[in-house]
C-alpha cells in the first residue's frame, strides 16, 4: 500500500508516473482529522490510576493511526478527544482504526492522489464529490475507481499517448513500482489486444504479484519492515478483500503500538487558506516539516494566475475570480500528508 521511501511526488516529463507510490495503496487515505463524532464501541474502562500511564501511549497511538489511515495529523483537538476516549476506555483502538479507516473522508483523500499519481490533476468539485459518495456508499470500491481511472481515455490517450506498449509500461509503474521486460510488455500489450483494456488492467493489478506488493508496502508503512515468508503468503491471500483487510490487524498489533511511540511525522505548516486579489502579486507559502529526511512535495489544482515553486509555494498575479482549491501532498521516508488550500481569488 505505502511508500517505503522518499519518492518525488512531482511527475516528471516522459514517464511521469515512474516515480510514483503505488497507486494501488490508496483505500486508507484520508484527508482531513475526524473530530467529534465517536464510533460506536463498547469497553471496560480502565480504572482511574491507571489513565495517566496510558495517556502517552494512547496519544502517540492516535497520532499515529491518523497520519497512517488519515493521510494527517489530528488536529489538537481531535487528539485530546479521542486520547480521553482510549484512556476512559469509551472506545478500543480497534474501533478507533475501523472508523478512521471507513471514515467518508477516506474515499476523498483517495480519490486526491489518484487524480494525482493516475491522471496528474486535480479533480474537479463535483466528480470528487460523485466518486466520494459512491465509495462511501458502497457502489463502488477505491480499487474499482482506480482501475477506472487506469482505463479511461483520458488516461490512455493523454497519459500514455495512445499507445498500449506505455500503457502496459505505466502499469507496471504504477501498479508495481518497477519496469516491464520487453516480453512483459509484449504479454500484456497481447492481451489488451484481445481482450480489451478493462479486463486485462483488472488481471494486472489483482494479479498474485501485484497483491504481494501492496502487503509489502503495508509493511514498510505500518511496521517498518519486511513480512515473513509465511505472513507473506497469508496476508497476500487476505488482501484480495482489500488493503484494509491487512492494515487494520497489522495496526492493532502490539508492535504498531510499540513503533508509534518513537515515530515522528512530517507537517503542513501552510494556511489552509487564503484571499488574494485580481491583479495583486502574491505569495501563498506552502511548508512541510518533517524530522525524518527532506519531504518531496508536490501541488496540483493550481489557481489561475498563480505558479507552484518548491520551496515556496504559490506565487503569482491572480487572475480570475473565484475559488480554487489546490491539493497538497508531502511525502517522506515513513509518512504521506494530504491537504487542501483553498484560495478565494477577489476583484
């Protein structure tokens, strides 16, 4: 599912997607803190001498679970709260992941970075919305739109230009992090010929190898290391029903637990954000901190008249009336951040 290491979140010109994590990782994104609203959970709550020594460790465990099943950090807020709920024993940390994980903002932030790594824009209001609502509702699956999007002719005919060789090599990019041998490509490029994109890109990416990958990935993410032989084998067959048929019991195990305590996750130290006027040079700074190594990040949904500058942010004259949302994404060593400034553009 995850990056296992730093990779440029900026597509580069030829094959963009080269670079990029894989896409297949995507079905625990989410977008923004979940505050509020508790699951519904039953738990012995613990006795009261026993809360202030669990606190740290449930923090670290909250801020760990949003950045990994919500693409961000929990606000301030959302923190105490769900801390004082794992604390009291109100809820369990299995119910917190569950919620986090099925949140309707997951399928959001999903949605985001396939716009972003799959068609290398950014989505438009109201097909966000309509994806958002079909996912949450279960008409459809953030795998299914992913293989969409990897079908579609926008994908085929502007991406890859066409041609069913780069489709199968942006695949292989994209799915599986690797390049295709020539007789890969010949195979695969064979049976799109016969068979057709949609069913050749669903064989591809539900593949043994391709599933093998993204349990990998959950690995690197979630445990920061490597699966056994064994747990390899097992989990590859559990995540035909999804990633977060194996994020969910990795990120309950005591192991999650102990590695949350020691983590340290980039941030977005941006304004989520800001009013400039037609005509009037400005600067929207745009910032992560991490404590890991340097953050790639990349920007897309740029507003009309602005410019993206890594390691400034948006700068420019605007030039049309409006609001436009531009959809940020920091990517280090151990950790994704997704995030939205939304810039009101005035006369």
């Amino acid at each position: 599912m995850r990056v296992s290491a730093v990779t440029s979140c900026r597509p580069s010109a030829g094959n963009r997607a080269r670079r990029a994590p894989a896409v297949v990782g995507l079905c625990l994104a989410v977008l923004v803190a979940v505050t509020g609203i508790a699951p519904a959970a039953s738990a012995a709550r613990r006795p009261r001498s026993e809360r202030s020594t669990v606190s740290t460790v449930d923090a670290a465990f909250v801020n760990a679970a949003f950045h990994d099943l919500v693409s961000h950090g929990p606000s301030a807020s959302s923190s105490s709260y769900w801390t004082g709920r794992l604390v009291s024993g109100a809820t369990t940390r299995r119910a917190l992941l569950s919620y986090l994980a099925g949140s309707p903002a997951a399928a959001r932030a999903s949605l985001i970075y396939l716009y972003f790594r799959v068609l290398q824009r950014a989505p438009a209001d109201a097909a966000l919305a309509s994806w958002t609502t079909q996912i949450t509702s279960h008409r459809a699956t953030v795998d299914s739109v992913a293989k969409t999007f990897l079908t579609s002719n926008e994908f085929y005919q502007r991406i890859v230009g066409g041609s069913t060789n780069n489709w199968v090599n942006q695949l292989y990019w994209l799915v599986l992090e690797h390049a295709p041998t020539t007789a890969q490509v010949a195979h695969w490029a064979s049976l799109a010929g016969t068979q057709g994109l949609t069913v050749t890109a669903a064989q591809f990416y539900d593949s043994a190898g391709a599933r093998t990958h993204r349990v990998d990935l959950l690995y690197a993410r979630l445990l920061h290391r490597a699966p056994s032989g064994a747990s390899l084998a097992h989990w590859v067959d559990v995540e035909r029903a999804g990633d977060a048929a194996v994020a969910l019991p990795l990120a309950e195990s005591a192991e999650y637990l102990t590695l949350a305590q020691t983590r340290h996750d980039p941030r977005l130290t941006s304004p989520l954000a800001a009013v400039v006027h037609l005509g009037v040079w400005v600067s929207v700074p745009i910032t992560p901190q991490t404590y890991i190594a340097p953050a790639a990040i990349g920007v897309v949904g740029v507003p009309p008249g602005l410019t993206w500058v890594p390691g400034t942010g948006l700068v420019g004259t605007p030039t049309h009336e409006g609001t436009f949302h531009a959809y940020v994404i920091v990517a280090d060593a151990s950790d994704r951040v997704v995030d939205t400034i939304t810039v009101t553009e005035l006369a």
